[in-house]
C-alpha cells in the first residue's frame, strides 16, 4: 500500500494537532494547580489577619487596658487644682536659683550675686561672641627649624669586569 503524499501530510498534521493539544492541556493543569495554591495561600493569610484584628481588638479594648494601667502604672486621675490660668502660673513656680555661669575651662566667670541673692547670670551677646571668634590674629613667628644632617658621600669602588679584559682595543686613529 502505498501512501499518498496528501494523505501523509494530512497524518502529520491530525498527529502534530493532536500533541500540541496534549501539551496545552498538560501546561493548563499545572497552572490550574498553581492557581489552586495560590487560592490556598490567600485563603490562609486572611485567616491570619483575620485572627490578629481579632486579638489587636482584644489588645486594644478600653476596659482591660484601664485594668493593665491601674496595675502596672502608679497614675491617678488628674485634679481641677491641677490646673491654673496663666496669671497664676508665675506665682505657683519655684524661686530662680543663682547660677555661676558656664562651667568650661576658658570662659570667664561672673561675679555671683552678694548675700545669697537670687541673680540670672545671662551670656554674652552674640555678635561680640561672633566678632571675637573671627577677629584677626597676627601671624605667629616661624618656629626655627633644624637643618638636616648632610649625608655622607662616599665614592664608588671601581670594578673590575672580566668581559672588559677579553674586549680588544679600538686601533688608534692615523696621524695626519
């Protein structure tokens, strides 16, 4: 029997159909089994949030953070004298306490008030503080520098080179 050639053209053709159609449904269940997973994983991480929104509600509810605060915390409800008008705010404060001045190595000192006295020690103004930071010091004196040793020549030995010896020596030019 032989085969016509558009008989095995037609053969080949159903046969390359029929493998390209295994292989799309082949890749189309492994996809439909990631899918599937995927839907899995989604399904499982909203269990969790839902399971923590639940317990950050739990965490969050007014009546037993007021019981954890009572325990833990030594806090007590706040009073209305606790409160003042602003009038009243200076003579509700602590008396100013005397104060030296700064305590760094090369700042000048100022003199402390007599007999105990309440006295505010206040910095100097700013721009005296800037004018003296960038005031223009005269050049310092050149420190006097060593002059270095002189180094100690010493004259190279001559050598003797065995290959000058086995050399000939260059004829002397004629005399005119």
């Amino acid at each position: 029997m032989i085969f016509r050639p558009l008989s095995l053209c037609t053969f080949l053709a159903a046969a390359l159909a029929g493998l390209h159609l295994y292989q799309s449904k082949h890749e189309v269940a492994l996809l439909d089994r990631e899918l599937r997973g995927i839907a899995r994983q989604i399904d499982e991480a909203n269990d969790r949030s839902q399971a923590l929104q639940a317990e950050w509600a739990w965490l969050n509810e007014p009546e037993r953070l007021r019981g954890v605060a009572q325990r833990h915390l030594q806090l007590e409800p706040m009073q209305p004298t606790q409160f003042l008008r602003l009038n009243e705010a200076e003579r509700r404060l602590p008396q100013v306490a005397a104060y030296d001045g700064p305590k760094a190595l090369f700042a000048e000192r100022l003199p402390v008030a007599p007999d105990g006295a309440v006295a505010l020690a206040l910095l100097p103004r700013v721009p005296s503080l800037v004018q003296e930071a960038y005031r223009v010091l005269p050049p310092a004196a050149p420190a006097p520098v060593a002059a270095p040793a002189a180094p100690e020549v010493v004259a190279p030995a001559p050598v003797q080179l065995p290959l000058a010896e086995a050399l000939p020596t260059p004829p002397e030019p004629p005399a005119p």
